[in-house]
C-alpha cells in the first residue's frame, strides 16, 4: 500500500474504504459480509473509512467492526455533518454525538460539510456557528481535523475553498470530470494551499468499468499492458500527486485485492505518452455518443443571468453516455440544489455566450432542448422540494426551535426520503 500525507504529516493510504455501499441483506447491512471486507482491506493497508450520518447504517456498521476487532485506534474515520438539515446550533451538537454514539468513539479523524453546493450552504453553517463549534471540538480533542464534500461547479468549490482554513476536502474527480465539478482547476487550487484532497466516484459507480461503450471496451481489451477499466481509472487518478486518497466502495474480496494491487503499484508521475492516449481514446469513445460537442471549455461563462451553461450539458450529454436517470439525477444536485437559480430558464437569449463559444454551439437553442430533456414535470417538483427542503436553512435570519422532537422528526424524514 502507498500513503501520501494530510495536512499535518499523518499517513493516508492512497485508497480509501467508502462505506455506502455495504452490502445490504434483508433490509439492512449484511454485517458478517461487511466485516470480512473491511478486516481485509485493514490488513492489507487501508486505513481511511469514509461513512456518513445518512448513509443508512453504515456509521454503526463501521463502527461495530472496528470496536470488535479492536482496531480503532489503528484506522482513520471520516464521516459528515448532513449541513442541509442544520437551520439552528443545536442541532449540530445533537447531530455529532448521534454519530459519535453510532461509530462508538470518543473523536472522529476527518468531519467533513456534507455534499455543500454553493458558498451560500456554507453561509449558512457560519450563521449558525459552525467556525465556533469546530474550534470548540478541536481543542478538546473530539474532531481531529475539518474539511467539506462538494457538489457544484468550478467557482463555487474555489470560494468554498477560500472561505476557511480548511483541513482536507473531498471532490468528484475521475477523467471524465477532469473540467466538471472542481475538476483539476479545484484539485490543484487545494493542493497549493496544501489542501489535502480526497476522491469520490472514480469509476462513476461504477459506469467507467460497467456502461463503457463496445469500443472503449475493444481498446481496453486490446491494450498491450492488459490493465481492467477501473485499473486505467485508478492510474489516471494516482499519477497525480495532488490526488491524497481514492475512494472505493469496494463491496467483495476479489475488488479489495484488485484495488489494493494497484494501489501497491502505482507511482505519481509514472504515466507515459502511450497511457495518456490510451485515456484519451476511452474518452473519444464515450464522447461519441453525446448530444452536444461542449468541452467545458468556460468561454461562455459567466452567464448575465448565472445559468449554468457547462454543468447543463454535461448532465444532458449523460444522459445519452449513461442513462437518463443519471443524467437527471447530476442535473438536479449539481445544478438545482443553489440559492440562486442556475437552470436554462432564466435565459433571456442575449447570445453573449454563442459569440464566445470556440465550438460555435446554438447555445440559445440546445439550452431550452436539454432542459425540457432533464426536467420533465415529475423532476421538476421534484427539485423543487428538494431545494426547499436543503436550501431553507439559509435564511440570515432564524428562529431557533429547540426542539429535539422537530430535530428528530426532520432526521426521520430524510432517512425516509433516502
């Protein structure tokens, strides 16, 4: 196993356990299956174990195998203040020890700002007193260190990034979203501030290795290193030095040895000419099958009315790499889930971005097309309440509530909602 360093000369092995996607078996985690996983991946160097409040009983899981098998104290726990539910202080306290009481420990290593959008959900945390209460836990011992998932475009991670003296964070990145998301601008911003940064969806659970169109797998077959799809994922990513920890939510024995073999292996720096066109061709592959030649490039960014232009297509082009739900799905959290309104209807077809954009687009005109594709009405309503639900806490003014049955109640709809 490799290990790079966090932000303060701790080990990370340069792969870590994401544990939401356990197992499950007769609705819940099938606990001896889970354990033997983790144990393995334990002895065989893993030691970052990613869980969250609402991954639905993977923090007590996690906790159970590593107080059993008397590890604790050997691994590393990173798990996630679910920051669209918080509209008062209270209840990040109530929250934190719900999860401290779940992984039955006394600290958690990495806390991380759930899946945070745009700076405004950030905003809102600080309204209700998060940079208190980190300081608070820090100091006695309880949070280790702190950092934020993201979920947005570009400029959005880079003003989160500089908003706090943060400890790690944790960003989708694999080589198709090398200029989604954060991308690699948002990976090497981190990395200069030495900002250790962990990797979430690699393989886009999955769909780089199981949804890879017939040429892709016709490449990757006929490669003369005979490396598998996730194998080329993982490389793209280690080869980077500023990639501190790859995620995996390894559910098997035979993917925990592959993954750990590779890990084991790689070096930062040691792709060549050959493997980067190997890469390259994967991509041209899948890309043959977009709707629309967009390359992120931002030239038509920004927009006058903030819409999202190359978050709109990607989710749009997914729809046709990977499937419509996918698509959809991306569109919604990456795109609906901001206090501003990024969405193709608040386009009033000024043509700013056609005159700027390199690959001479309709833009005016694929906007409306592939937002009626990635919204159809049940969507709609659907984004709607989930904005509403996500987005409400981040009123500047609020009333407490103070009431742990409301907390609980709350906690009870989003498990259900899940």
């Amino acid at each position: 196993m490799q290990y790079r360093k966090d932000r303060y000369g701790s080990d990370i092995s340069i792969l870590g356990y994401g544990c939401m996607r356990f197992t499950r078996k007769g609705g819940g985690i099938d606990y001896e299956k889970a354990e033997a996983e983790v144990m393995s991946a334990f002895r065989q160097g893993v030691n970052y174990y990613d869980t969250a409040y609402l991954y639905p009983g993977s923090e007590a899981c996690l906790g159970r195998i590593l107080q059993e098998n008397q590890i604790r104290d050997k691994v590393k726990i990173a798990t996630k203040l679910p920051q669209y539910m918080v509209k008062s202080s209270g209840v990040i306290d109530n929250f934190f020890e719900e999860e401290r009481k779940r992984l039955r420990t006394d600290y958690i290593d990495y806390y991380l700002m759930h899946m945070l959008t745009d700076v405004e959900s950030w905003e809102n945390l600080r309204r209700c007193g998060i940079e208190d209460w980190i300081a608070r836990r820090k100091a006695e011992g309880s949070v280790r260190q702190a950092g934020f998932s993201f979920h947005g475009n570009t400029d959005m991670f880079l003003k989160i990034l500089d908003a706090y003296d943060w400890d790690f964070c944790q960003i989708q990145y694999n080589y198709m979203d090398e200029h989604a998301q954060a991308g690699r601008e948002g990976l090497l911003a981190a990395a200069e501030k030495g900002i250790p940064v962990i990797i979430m969806e690699p393989l886009r659970g999955g769909k780089l290795v199981n949804m890879l169109p017939e040429e892709a797998r016709k490449l990757i077959a006929g490669h003369e290193k005979q490396r598998t799809a996730a194998e080329w994922a993982f490389r793209w990513l280690w080869d980077q030095p500023q990639v501190t920890c790859v995620l995996s939510g390894m559910n098997s024995l035979e993917m925990i040895d592959e993954n750990v073999r590779i890990a084991s292996q790689v070096r930062p720096g040691e792709f060549d000419e050959s493997d980067f066109q190997m890469i390259e061709g994967i991509k041209a592959a899948i890309q043959s099958k977009v709707k629309v030649g967009c390359t992120a490039c931002g030239y038509c960014m920004p927009c006058p009315k903030g819409v999202d232009i190359p978050g709109t297509f990607r989710c749009y082009n997914e729809m046709f790499t990977e499937n419509k739900s996918q698509g959809r799905f991306e569109y919604a959290q990456v795109v609906g889930l901001r206090k501003e309104s990024s969405f193709p209807d608040q386009c009033v077809g000024c043509g700013k971005c056609e005159a700027h954009c390199p690959q001479h687009l309709e833009i005016r005109r694929l906007l409306k097309e592939a937002d009626k594709a990635l919204r159809p009405w049940p969507y709609k309503a659907g984004i709607s309440l989930a904005n509403k639900f996500i987005l409400k806490g981040g009123k500047k003014k609020r009333e407490e509530t103070g009431s742990r049955e409301e907390q609980v109640s709350e906690r009870e709809t989003e498990r259900k909602g899940e």
